[in-house]
C-alpha cells in the first residue's frame, strides 16, 4: 500500500449514492438529469449511482460536466441544453463556489421553477452556507443531502465554543478531525508511543466510541456513515425534512421508539419545490406542449376543440386515445396540455416543432423521409399504405356467369359433351362391363357433371377412361379456381375497374399526398377529384363518376378502414392496398426520450390486445377488403378462352388418342384369324363385315 498509515475521514460515495436513489426512488421518478464538476479523477458518485439506478429502473437521460474554470457563457449554453430535455429532475455534485454560479445562471432561465427538482449531494449542500444574497435566493426549492450529526450535550457545548471564535457555522469536517484525534488520543493512552506506528494504527482501527459527531468507527480504513438529514431551502434558510440511514432508509425521523411511531415516521415531511410549490415534480416536469389541428372534418381519428372562455383544448378520438394509453403505461407520469391550430398543414406544424414553439403533435401524422430530416416519428400505430375504396355492385343477377367469357363458356360445354361421349364410348367397348348402353350413357353423363364439383363417386372400369377423367379433372380443378377468385374479384371491383378506364379517381383534399400518388395506383386518365369528409366519400361513390361523383376514391388505408366502419351496412369495400405510406405516428423534437418510450408502449397495446380494442370502439365494426396475392395487380377482367386454350388442347388430344387406343385394342383382341383370311381368300368387304357382326366380333 502506497499510504498505509492513511485513513478517509469522510461519507462514503457508495452511500451518498443509495442515499440520492432511495430518494428518486421514493418519488417514483424514472429519468434524471446528471450534472457535476469535470475534474481530473472524474465522479466517484456517478460511477455508483448508475449501478444503482440500473439496479431500480431509473435512466440518467444526460449527464453534464462542468469545468470549475468555465465562464458564465459556457454554463448558460450547458443550461439550455438541459431546458431543452423533457426530463426535469436534476442531480447536482460540484463544488460549492461552481454551484454558486450555476444556480443564479439557472434562475435567469427560468429553470427554478415548478416544473424542476434539483437534488444536491453533500458536496454541493455547503453553498447552503452561502452568505452571497443572490445565490442563496437563487436554489431555493432545492433539497441537499448533509451528513447526520446526533445532537448531544457535547456537540452543544462544543458549538457555543465554535460560535464564540468563528462567524461561520461549525463544519462537519471540524467534528470529524474532533473525533478522529479523540481515537487518535485515546489510542495512544492504550498503547503508548510505540517506535512503530502499526500498533497504534491497528489500535486505532479498532477505536468504537460515541463521538461527537455519533458513532464512531473505521472499517476498511473508511469512516462509517451515520446517516444523511435531508434538508430543504425555503424562504432563504433551510429546513430539515428526512433522514437517511442504511437501516431504515427514508424516514420522517430517527427519534422512534415503537413500530407505531416507526410507521408513522415513513417518508419526508412535505417539501416546498423551487417556485413555491408543493405539488412533487414529474420526472417530465415541463409540461409538454402538443399540437393538434382543429377544425378537421375526419374527425374520428382527432376532433380537436377549442374553448375560448377557459382557454382550454380538448380532444378526442382514436389517436387521442392511443396516446393516453401509451402515456398510462409509462412508469413517470407525463403532464401535457393541448395547443390548438386552425390553419395549416401538418407540414406547418413540424416547423414549430423544430422551432421549439411546440413540443410534439398528435394526429393523423404519416411518417414521411422527408419529415425525419427535421423530427422524430415514434413506431406507428396504424396500418400501412393507400388503399382504394369502391363501392359494390349486388344489383346483377347475371355476374356469376360474367367470371368465363362466351367463347369459355362453350368451349367448356363442349369438352363436357365430348369427353363424356369418349368416355361412355371407352367403357362401352370394355368386354368386363356389364352394364347396357342405357344404363351406361346415364352413368358416364352423372360422372361428368359431378366432375365440376370434384364430388364423383362412380367407378371406371377401364384404364384409359380413368386416365382421360383425369386429365379432364386438372381443366375442370384450374378452371374453378380461376373462376372462384375472379368472381371475387368482380365483386367489389366493378367500380374499380370504371376509374381505371377513364373514369373519376376521388381522394383525400388537404392530405400530403393530394392527388400526385393516385397516378402511381393504376389509374391511367382518370378524373381525380378531392372529398373533405367521409360524408362526401359516401355521396360521391353512391352518385357513380357518370353522375358527378367518384367510381372510386384512393386515401390511407386507415381513412379508408375508419369509413368502412363507419358505413358498414352499406356496399363499400377496400379493393386494392399499396404500402406507398408509412402509417400515422407521433411526432416530436429530434432527441426526444419519449420517442423510444411511447413507441415501446405501442408494441405493448399491440400485443396485449389494447390497440385492436381501440379501433374496435372507433371503427365500429369488421369491414370488407379484397384480399390479394399482388396489390398492385390491375382490375379483374373476365377470362378468356386464349388464356385457357392449351388445356383444351391437351384435353382434346388425350381424349382421342385414348379412344383410338381403345378401338385398336378391341379390333386386335376380337378379331378372328379366319374372317382375316376368308377376307384375303376373295369373299367382299361387305360380306365380310356381315359375317363379323353375326359372329358378334363387332
């Protein structure tokens, strides 16, 4: 050991480090600003209150340090750099001539507030000593930690003393080098002078007394803390409110002699705040400034109002809702009040955002790249992209014939007749039926319908029917796959279909996106109008675009699924989505820490259900949407025999070359060797075939 013969007379920062985080503790704060003085061996403190605050949940959000030969200049800089932080909790440890140039700068600011708690370590609560009037009337409000001297009759006598010889109050560190040559004193009477001092170390070591300033004892070489009394600077003097101990923690006071009294004496005595207040500070102190627009007309989302008489805004709606319950389950309260704006697109708002005039907005706000440039989005809350709202057709009796054209329709009826005649005709030459032709053709014609719904139960004898069957069941399989999925298609995307000819594209007037992203969504020369409400969005697509309205409207998907709701019983449908937008999200100032909180918030209520319960209550009800494989596929068009054409075919071909199989098999098993060779022998081929058809060979 460099110094064995050295001994700390002094708190530990260990425990002025529990000491400072059973207080933040105590008061449920979950972020705090650290600011200190910038020395050469740094901050013991620091070191311990981030394990500590690690330990409880508790962030430094930022940390500062001050150089002790920093001008004015400099500390009001680092000041607004704070300000600027929504975090309003601030422990101090510097010196007290550093901390008595940082207090005043800070009042200049306003930052001796309501909104603010600042917390000093004992280093920093000697500037409670200060006898300079503007830095004393500059921290009040301010708690400050001092080491815990018992009162006694001693420390009574040993003051008046002190008083009489010395204008400033009696130092901790005076009663200390007290005690500490008392220990040294009585060692020495123990022991005597011995030639080396190991003995009288470790007799001093050894030294338990009550001192004057408490219990005595060294361990480890360190003096063992009895405590903080933590005290509290109101009108210009200073007031004790608690105590700390390590056995007993924060209490109202240490005189208790019953579990009752103990009870009692939890806690602090109430504490003036800096302002004057009495009401505990949150860890986000200032209250936030959030924007909103009123006067919008789509005001499921935020319906925004102000009230003049008591200069007051309220609002209501699903965002409203999802940023209440993000802020419900923050683990610091977060205070926030409503700045109205009539005027204006979102795009004007983000600028009084970057100017520091608002703190966030809340809204139907898409997160935009060119936006992150100058704000910060938390995760949004709502689905992705633009969607296309259509309304149905249900009046046509005849659409479901509309999925086949004319010429697939009649090729379809055809290959049915025809594969059905190849295959009676197959299981007709089969010599093991034995079944008549009658009773055959009404089999085989029973077989084939009930190919259309896969449902055929019959059996067939021969091979060659089965395999054409099979071949027939691959057209008949694709053709009512094909004919399920455009029959869906067709319908809800009749009207969608009309405005990607040519016709009227409606979409959201006074969104960011206008009417530019509708040429991005498959419509090629349409008309593009812009509706302000949901009510024009109803009128316009009932009126059609032939009659002055909408063949379809394109807006965000969660406009669209909000009208869906909205208008359940009527025959809308969302009929294609492009994820062209980034959803709604809440916006505030670059660097903010709510950003990361509120957005782990909204993964949570997306989880545990909570965000699907909010928009359960403003959408109302389920809603249609065409489901697709490719949203960016174009409207449904019927099918055609060209696309189908190669099936046929191969139908077709299979089905003969298995008759002409089965007429050369029949031919070649029933054909008798002597009819071939009375045919070579001269007899007529008409003879000859009459004789074949008595012997029954054909």
């Amino acid at each position: 050991m460099e110094y064995p013969y050295l001994l700390h007379v002094k708190e530990d920062d260990f425990c002025m480090a529990k000491s400072i985080c059973a207080l933040v503790e105590s008061y449920k704060w979950r972020d705090v600003i650290y600011v200190y003085e910038d020395t050469d061996y740094g901050s013991e403190l620091l070191q311990n209150l981030f394990e500590l605050f690690q330990e409880n949940n508790i962030r430094i959000t930022y940390r500062v340090a001050i150089s002790a030969s920093a001008k004015d200049d400099l500390i009001v800089e680092e000041l607004r750099k704070l300000m600027s932080i929504h975090t309003s909790v601030i422990i101090v440890d510097m010196s007290p001539s550093l901390a008595s140039r940082l207090f005043p700068n800070a009042k200049r600011l306003g930052m001796m507030s309501k909104e603010y708690a600042w917390i000093l370590s004992q280093k920093t609560t000697d500037i409670f000593r200060s006898t300079k009037f503007e830095v004393i009337e500059s921290f009040q409000g301010a708690l400050g930690f001092r080491s815990y001297i018992p009162a006694s009759r001693r420390l009574h006598y040993f003051t008046n003393r002190w008083n009489k010889k010395f204008t400033r109050k009696v130092h901790v560190l005076a009663i200390w080098a007290y005690d500490i040559i008392w220990a040294l004193a009585e060692s020495i009477e123990r022991v005597g002078v011995p030639q080396n001092g190991t003995l009288l170390l470790n007799e001093i070591l050894k030294s338990k007394f009550k001192g004057m300033g408490g219990e005595f004892r060294l361990t480890e070489r360190n003096l063992i803390s009895n405590g903080y009394e933590i005290v509290n600077a109101v009108d210009l003097e200073e007031r004790k409110v608690g105590y700390w101990t390590l056995s007993k923690g924060i209490t109202r006071t240490l005189r208790t002699f019953n579990d009752d009294a103990l009870r009692s004496g939890i806690g602090m005595e109430d504490v003036i705040w800096p302002g004057g207040s009495t009401a505990v500070p949150t860890s986000h102190g200032k209250k936030l400034r959030i924007g909103v627009r009123t006067g919008l007309r789509f005001t499921h989302f935020v319906h925004a109002v102000y009230d003049d008489k008591n200069d007051v805004t309220n609002a209501t709606g699903f965002c409203v809702d999802v940023f209440n319950a993000c802020l419900e389950a923050l683990p610091y309260e977060v205070t926030y009040e409503f700045v109205p704006y009539a005027n204006g697109s979102y795009d004007k708002l983000i600028e009084k955002v970057v100017n520091k005039e608002i703190d966030g907005i809340l809204g139907d706000s898409t997160i935009l790249a060119k936006r992150y440039e100058f704000v910060d989005f938390t995760s949004t809350y709502t689905d992705l992209g633009l969607g296309t709202l259509a309304k149905t057709n249900r009046k046509d009796m005849w659409i479901f014939l509309k999925p086949l054209n004319a010429n697939l329709w009649l090729t379809f009826t055809a290959f049915l007749i025809f594969n059905g005649l190849v295959i009676w005709a197959i299981e007709a030459m089969d010599q093991e039926s034995k079944s008549s032709s009658s009773e055959r053709i009404a089999t085989i014609s029973w077989l084939i319908i009930l190919t259309i719904f896969s449902a055929q139960k019959e059996k067939l004898a021969s091979n060659l029917s089965r395999c054409v069957m099979f071949v027939w069941l691959i057209v008949v399989l694709v053709l009512i796959s094909s004919y399920t999925a455009t029959l869906t298609s067709l319908l809800t995307v009749e009207q969608f279909e009309i405005a990607s000819k040519g016709g009227t594209v409606g979409f959201h007037g006074g969104s960011f996106f206008g009417g530019v992203t509708v040429s991005n969504t498959n419509f090629t020369d349409s008309k593009q109008r812009p509706y302000y409400s949901y009510e024009t969005y109803a009128d316009a697509l009932t009126k059609g675009g032939k009659h002055g309205g909408a063949d379809a409207i394109v807006d965000e998907v969660p406009y669209i699924k909000m009208f869906l709701g909205k208008y359940s019983n009527g025959d809308y449908a969302m009929v294609s989505s492009e994820p062209v937008t980034s959803g709604f999200a809440f916006i505030f100032t670059k660097g903010s820490p709510l950003v990361k909180d509120i957005s782990r918030e909204i993964a949570k209520i997306r989880e545990n259900g909570t965000l699907k319960l909010l928009e359960k209550k403003w959408f109302d009800n389920e809603f249609s949407v065409l489901p697709q494989e490719d949203s960016s596929t174009k409207p449904a068009k019927n099918l055609s025999l060209e696309r189908f054409g190669g099936l046929f075919i191969i139908s077709g071909v299979s089905s003969c070359l298995a008759l002409i199989i089965s007429v050369i098999y029949i031919i070649r098993a029933k054909l008798e060797i002597h009819s071939i060779i009375s045919l070579l022998a001269g007899r007529g081929i008409m003879d000859t075939v009459k004789h074949l058809l008595h012997r029954k060979v054909i």
